[in-house]
C-alpha cells in the first residue's frame, strides 16, 4: 500500500515544493524511522505487534 509524500519528499510525484523542510531533512527524518523500526523489530520478541509495526516501518522506508 503506497502512502502519499508531502510536496518536497524524495521521490513524491508532485513537483517540490521546498516548504519548510529540504532534502537533507527528509534524509535525516528517514534515518531516524530506519533506526526505530529496526530497534522496535530487534527488540519485540514478547511483543508480536510493536514487532509488526516495526516491519511495516521498515518495509516503507526501504521502499522510498
């Protein structure tokens, strides 16, 4: 299931609109969501559903 980007997001399909957050930002924003998503799989043995949150994190940052 794709989610729609703000205007500006790498890859969003509307021209950029550079608004208030640059490339750079985005970049950093996606990192951070990597560094959760991986900590929330990693760390979720008792916890089946924070582990599929985390997946499914993972699974759109790795998209895009």
């Amino acid at each position: 299931m794709a989610h729609p980007r703000p205007a500006g997001a790498a890859g969003a399909s509307s021209p950029p609109s550079r608004g208030r957050y640059d490339d750079a930002a985005w970049l950093r924003g996606r990192g951070w969501a990597l560094s959760i998503a991986t900590a929330m799989v990693a760390h979720s043995d008792d916890a089946p559903v924070l582990a599929a949150v985390g997946r499914e994190a993972l699974a759109h940052v790795l998209d895009g």
